[in-house]
C-alpha cells in the first residue's frame, strides 16, 4: 500500500515547482499538481513506482503541456494574454520585467508547438534538470533517443523564436 500523505509531502514541492516553471499561473499550477498526483495514483495502482521524482516530474511536465497548449489554442482563437509586464520576474525595471515576460511567453508558445515527445524531453530536460538517463529510464527510450529528441527540439525551438524575432506580426 502506498503511503499518499508521505509521498504528497515529500515530493508535493518538486510537482509545484515544475508545473508553475513552466505554467506561470497559480490556477494552472494548481490544476497540474493536482493532476500529477492523480495520474500517479493511477500509475502505482497498476505497476510498481520506483523513483517518486522522475515520475511526478514527469506527470507534471506532461499535464502542464496540456494546459500550454489549450492556453495557446483558446489564445489564438480569442484575445491575446494578459498584459506580459505583470507576471513577476528577477530583473529590476519594469522594461527588462516586460522583456522577460515576452521572452518567456515566447519560450511558452513556442514549446506548445512542439511534438509531444520533443516537448517532454525538452522540459524534463532543459528545465527539470532531469539527466538523459532519469528521461530515458521514464519514458522507455534509450539515451541517444532523448538526445535525438532534445536536439530537434531545440533546434525548433531557435527556428520558431528566431521567426517571431524577426517578423513579429507573422502568426504560424
């Protein structure tokens, strides 16, 4: 039997950190948490979990792809986000804040587009600090596949932020 309030506790701070990394919104956070640990519920009813973190990594990272990618989606056919300079960031002024936020729903937008399998090992990769093994072991791919994967999806990534940079009234 598993022990869920040992589990919550230990591992309940990686799962928030990585879905609000990457999501940027309290609500959307609070959905993917909630998310991960359903899916992990579900996952440890059918197969034995051996590494906590990787996997609510992992769930996390996949659940909050899900909400990039409805946001996107209902941004495009709708209004535009929010205004940009109100998401909170380490830079000092209100330009280099406004900056950072463009830069990071930029980053966001683009990694939306990704295919899912890029989009995954990028973010446990680049931004969970997960290391080729911990996503090869996860995802049931051997390390040169992460590394395949990890590199097209960089190099997309420098394609689609190099387009917006360069025409920024072009809409893919």
């Amino acid at each position: 039997m598993t022990a869920w309030d040992d589990i919550v506790s230990r591992h309940g701070r990686v799962v928030w950190e990585t879905a609000w990394r990457m999501l940027g919104n309290h609500a959307d956070a609070l959905d993917c948490y909630q998310r991960a640990f359903l899916d992990a519920l579900e996952m440890a009813r059918r197969e034995t979990v051996r590494d906590w973190p990787a996997l609510l990594r992992r769930l996390a990272t996949v659940r909050a792809l899900d909400l990039l990618r409805a946001r996107y989606r209902h941004a495009r056919r709708n209004e535009p986000l929010g205004d940009p300079s109100s998401v909170v960031s380490p830079e000092p002024g209100p330009e280099q804040r406004a900056e950072a936020a463009e830069l990071l729903e930029r980053l966001r937008a683009a990694v939306a587009e990704l295919p899912d399998r890029q989009a995954e090992v990028f973010c446990l990769v680049a931004l969970e600090g997960m290391t080729y093994r911990q996503v090869a072991d996860r995802m049931k791919l051997s390390t040169d596949a992460v590394g395949m994967l990890l590199g097209r999806a960089r190099k997309r990534l420098r394609k689609r932020l190099a387009s917006v940079e360069s025409e920024p009234e072009r809409r893919d």
